[in-house]
C-alpha cells in the first residue's frame, strides 16, 4: 500500500527500464520473491532482470609470502566488525593459537551499528581494549587500500563469518590476492565461496538464504556455535599447507573466470546495446 513503492514499480514495469542487473542470484530470487506481493508488475519486471556478479581486479600473492611458515598470517576486513563475526573470529582463534603459531591482522574500525544485538558505546570501547592486550592480534582501523591490498597479498587465510551481509566484497578481495577464505553460506556467499577454493560454514538459513537464529536456539547459541565452527575449520586449513596452497591457486583461477573486469565491460556493453537496439 506504500505509494512510494508503487510509482517506483510503476517506474521499472514501463517501457523506460530496459534491464535490472542483480549482483547475484540471491539478489534476484529476492527480488522475484518481493514481487510475489505485486502480481500485477511481476511478470513485466521478473523478464528485465539479468545476473551480473561485480569485477574484481587481480593482483595475486606476493612474493614473500611462504607456503610452509613459521607463523600463519590471518586477515580479517570489515568496518562492522560484529556483523561480521569478528567477536566469534577471535574468540575461536584463541583457542586454534594453542597449538598453532597465528598472527591476525584486525581491518576494521570497531564502529558501533545501530541494532546489531543492542551494542553500546562501553561494550565497544571494553572489546577495544581487550583486543589491545593481545599481542597476536595487530589492529588497524583505518588505513588506504593499497595497504590493504599489500597484506591480503601476504596472508595465508582470510575471513569473513558473517551473520549478515548483502554480498561480501572483501571476499572477492582476498581470492585476488590468493588469499582463501573461510566465510558463511549467507545470500550470495555460496555464489563466490565454496570448498574448492576456500571454506564454508554452512549455517541454517530462511526462505531468503539469510541466517535463520532461531534454529539454533538465538543469538547467545547461535554465537557459541558460531566459535565452535570457526576453531574446527581454521585448524583444519592450516593444519594441511598442500590443500592450503591449492586452494590460493583456486581462488586466484575463480576471480579469473568469474569477476574478470574486460569480460564484465563486455557483458555490460552487451546488456546496453541489446536493449537499445531491439527499439
């Protein structure tokens, strides 16, 4: 009944929108989903939507990065820290550094999210703090992306446990620089992760392919699974370096073939032309 939504399918069903591009497919069957409430635009809107995942550049490992180290490099990238699994990531990862030597380099700046399970200012700054004594762990908040880029192409693991996220770009990242990573299954992270090239974490999820916390008892449960899964698998993929190094392979070979930025501006441009010249 919302007349902004209206006009604005009103907007797409006309002869004036041409195309709708989905980053993923689960951006799509979310949208077709949403359409089942507005029988009326679907089937006119349902026959413009085309899937075309984002392009990512390559950059591959770097030189000095070994196979076979004293220290295994771990990265972790995102501003919304919690969101993201970052609380549950170092909590798993003080037990996996009981038996194997991890350095973490903590990417995010710790900012606070309205409504993420009700976090405040003092619980922020007592994980900041907490985090500061760990020695294992180097944080850095803010720093440009070609830093960024240089220590993913360092690492030897990278993560992303996320209880929410639309897409999960700093995947895409990783695997550039031959970086594997262990994520969640979530909406479109089973598109661009999967055991070939890195980890999933399989958790139970809605008609929407979003975390489902009710499964396993709510937020607390689901938090303490969530740990429980992390510490199993990062010790599974440092504890073989040969599955470890095929998989950077793997990754680097995925983002050629699926995220290559020439054959996304080509498919683009197809997209373009396409629909203008069937007028």
């Amino acid at each position: 009944s919302n007349t902004s939504v209206i006009k604005a399918l009103d907007s797409i069903s006309g002869e004036s929108c041409k195309k709708l591009i989905a980053l993923s497919e689960n951006t799509k069957n979310m949208q077709l989903k949403f359409l089942e409430l507005f029988q009326d635009h679907r089937a006119s809107i349902a026959n413009k939507i085309t899937v075309l995942h984002p392009p990512q550049q390559l950059f591959g490992v770097h030189p000095s990065k070994k196979q076979d180290p004293d220290c295994f490099e771990l990265v972790f990238v995102g501003r919304a820290f919690y969101r993201k699994g970052g609380l549950e990531l170092i909590r798993a990862l003080e037990m996996v550094r009981k038996s194997i030597n991890i350095k973490l380099y903590l990417i995010s700046s710790l900012d606070p999210e309205a409504g993420w399970f009700n976090l405040e200012e003092k619980r922020i700054g007592e994980d900041l703090e907490w985090i500061s004594k760990m020695n294992w762990i180097e944080h850095l908040r803010n720093i440009p992306n070609t830093e960024v880029i240089e220590l993913l192409r360092r690492c030897h693991l990278g993560f992303l446990p996320t209880w929410q996220d639309t897409y999960g770009y700093s995947v895409l990242e990783m695997q550039a620089c031959g970086c594997p990573v262990i994520s969640t299954n979530i909406r479109s992270l089973s598109e661009i992760n999967n055991n070939q090239c890195g980890w999933l974490i399989n958790v139970p999820k809605n008609e929407w392919s979003e975390w489902d916390l009710s499964t396993l008892g709510g937020e607390h449960a689901s938090s303490e699974w969530l740990i429980q899964q992390i510490k199993e698998v990062t010790i599974e993929a440092l504890s073989d370096t040969d599955v470890l190094g095929q998989k950077s392979c793997n990754a680097i070979q995925r983002i050629e073939q699926e995220h290559d930025p020439i054959v996304h501006g080509l498919k683009l441009a197809e997209i373009y032309q396409h629909s203008f010249l069937k007028d």
